[in-house]
C-alpha cells in the first residue's frame, strides 16, 4: 500500500530592512526608556521598513531566499499563501503581488489572515494543498509592516513590533519519519477586542461592537494577551510533547512567536525546558506577527541549531485571538 503523502519544509529564507530602531529613540518623544523597555519585554531593538519596502516587497525578497535554499525556480512554483495583517492593499492581495514580482506564471496566490499566527495558519494550506496532491512546490510567505500600524504616541504598543518577512518552501517527501507530523489551529472570536488593527473598510465601527476607542492604530491590551501567551505557550508546547511521543520524536528546537522574553521564559521556567532548547530573537526584531516565526526559523536553520533529521516545533499565538503549532522533522 502507498504511504500517504507528507509535505516537508524545502527551504527557508527571510528579510529584514535596514534600519535599525534602538530602545532609545522612543525614550526622545515617550516616557519610556531603554531600560524599562529591555527588562519588560527583551526587546533591545527593532527594525523599520523603508520608504520603499512593502509587504510585498519585504515578502518577495524572504521568498528569492527560500527558493534558492530549496533549489526550485519561481516557474515551478504552484502555490503561494501569505499571512499578513499590514498587507499593501485590502485589494490585491499581498500574495497576489509577490506572484507577480516573482514572475510564478498565473499560479493560485491568496492571504490567510490570522495574526500572529498566520504564517503557521497559511502553512497548514500549504500541507493540505500537498498532502492531496494538488500542489507540489507551496510558498509560504509570512510578511508585516506594523511600524505603518504603529501609534507612536503610545508607549503600551509602539515599542514593541518590527517589520520583517520570512518564507518557506513546502514540497512532498518520501522520506520515511520527516515532514509535518502534526500541525493545530485555535481560534476564539469572543475575546476579539483584545488585539485589534483596524481597516480603512470600516475605520468607526458603531458603538457597542466591543470595540477599543480610537480605533486608528493597531491596540491591545497587554496584560491580558500577555496571560493569554503564556498559558497557550505552555499548552501548545505541552500537546506537541504528546504528538511527538506517538511519531517517536524528541523536539530538538522550539520556533515560539517572538513577542516578549517574560513570556517565553515563564512557558520554560514551568516546562523545565533549557533556554538552548528555543530559539529567541526578538531582542533584535521584537514582535514582527507573521513575519516572527518564519524569520526564527530561518535564523536557526542558518545557524546550524536545528538542521536535516531533527524534530521542531512551531508555536504562533495572537489577535482572534488565535493560537496554533506546527511539529515537523526537518
Ligand atoms: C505590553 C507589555 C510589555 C506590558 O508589560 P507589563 O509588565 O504587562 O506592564 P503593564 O501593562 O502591567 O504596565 C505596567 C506599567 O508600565 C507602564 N508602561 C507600559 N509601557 C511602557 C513603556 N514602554 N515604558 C515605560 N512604562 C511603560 C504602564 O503604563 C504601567 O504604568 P502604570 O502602572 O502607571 O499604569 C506586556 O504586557 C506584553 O508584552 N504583552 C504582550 C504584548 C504583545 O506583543 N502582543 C502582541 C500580540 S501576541
């Protein structure tokens, strides 16, 4: 009998812009400071997209990168899937623009909008696409620019996202015990009001929607999603352990959403797991939602913490809110 069709990562690639926004900048107009900002959060510093750089631009740049690591061509490309809340318009989509600046022919191209975890949303298409056998060579772009989003006359928010992109290549495999073993998406609409990027489509939602006042920037309540990531962090980490048992595995790398260090670290004082068990960036991109897991990812492939053969785990938490993790074998 014919093993079912597993879909493995091919490739990883990712882009940052160039400047560099250090703690400090936000202490000249803000009452805040370098210190408050790196012991809350971790955060030492973040960068801005250009005048130029755009979701999609940012995005086609981490996709060249994957398709090189994957050695496939844009030509050959089937499939392109974008998780984005800071897409360049509502109508094309961010997806459908990478399509064209990569010249993949008139491929299906589309965004998933999930948060923070869109890029881990957008990868569990990818699998299914691959998995039936409709597509062969998946593009899974993650994508932000929330410096565009960003209400720099509060402290509570604007310290803490970055732009970025990342990507991977997704492609079926043979090879027995790699791939995706498992992949979970969450979702709670009642808590909406907790995370919440407004659109131009309805810029003053009517009063009694559940909406946050001066719904012009991106606004959260911190507190409360901070509870919220620390308690699916540590649940999603505690299920993968289960569904590692039953492939045989051990997670070599956890790939967890970069938004604070109090966060990740409280997940692994209470799992007892070793800080060399996870990789942490965000002290140089801070929270960068869709872009953070694939742009982690990237970084621990391309510095040698996890490679061919070994078990990681994906985990994205955010607005919906939603929460989701992908356990795959490199
Ligand atoms: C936002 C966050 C850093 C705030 O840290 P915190 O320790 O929870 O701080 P609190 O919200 O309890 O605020 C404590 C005080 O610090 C102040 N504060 C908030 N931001 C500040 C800043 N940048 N500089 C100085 N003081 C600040 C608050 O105003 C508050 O002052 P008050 O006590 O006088 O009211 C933290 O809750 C967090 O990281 N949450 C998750 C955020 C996130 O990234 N979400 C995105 C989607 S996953």
């Amino acid at each position: 009998m014919n093993r079912p069709t597993v879909s493995k990562i091919l490739g990883t690639g990712s882009f940052v812009p160039s400047r560099v926004v250090p703690n400090d900048e936000f202490a000249q107009t803000l009452d805040t400071s370098d210190e408050w900002i790196r012991t809350r959060t971790g955060i030492r510093e973040r960068r801005y997209a250009g005048p130029a750089d755009t979701s999609a631009t940012m995005g086609t740049l981490a996709a060249r990168e994957a398709l090189a690591a994957a050695g496939v061509k844009p030509a050959d490309v089937d499939l392109i899937v974008c998780g984005t809340v800071t897409p360049d318009m509502v109508c094309p989509s961010t997806a459908c623009l990478i399509q064209a600046y990569l010249e993949c022919g008139t491929i299906p191209a589309f965004d998933v909008g999930a948060a923070c975890s869109g890029f881990v949303y957008a990868l569990s298409v990818a699998d299914q696409y691959v998995r039936a056998g409709t597509a062969r060579r998946v593009l899974v772009v993650g994508t932000e620019v929330l410096s565009r989003v960003s209400d720099f006359t509060d402290r509570n928010t604007c310290i803490l996202f970055g732009d970025a992109a990342g990507a991977v290549v997704l492609g079926p495999t043979d090879d027995p015990g790699r791939g995706v073993h498992q992949i979970r998406l969450y979702a709670d609409g009642s808590r909406q009001e907790l995370i919440q990027v407004p659109s131009m489509v309805t810029p003053n939602p009517p009063p009694g929607a559940g909406v946050l006042p001066n719904l012009r920037y991106l606004r959260m309540n911190g507190r409360e999603v901070f509870k919220f990531a620390v308690t699916k962090l540590k649940e999603m980490i505690g299920q993968a352990r289960e569904d590692c048992g039953a492939v045989g595995k051990r997670i070599k790398l956890i790939v967890p959403h970069q938004v604070n260090v109090r966060i990740i670290d409280a997940a692994l004082e209470d799992l007892a797991i070793p800080p060399e068990a996870v990789v942490v960036n965000l002290d140089k991109y801070g929270n960068t939602s869709a872009a953070s897991v694939p742009l982690a990812l990237d970084e621990g492939i391309r510095t040698g913490r996890c490679g061919p053969g070994d078990t990681i785990l994906l985990v994205a938490f955010g607005g919906g809110l939603t929460w989701s993790s992908a356990l795959v074998t490199l």
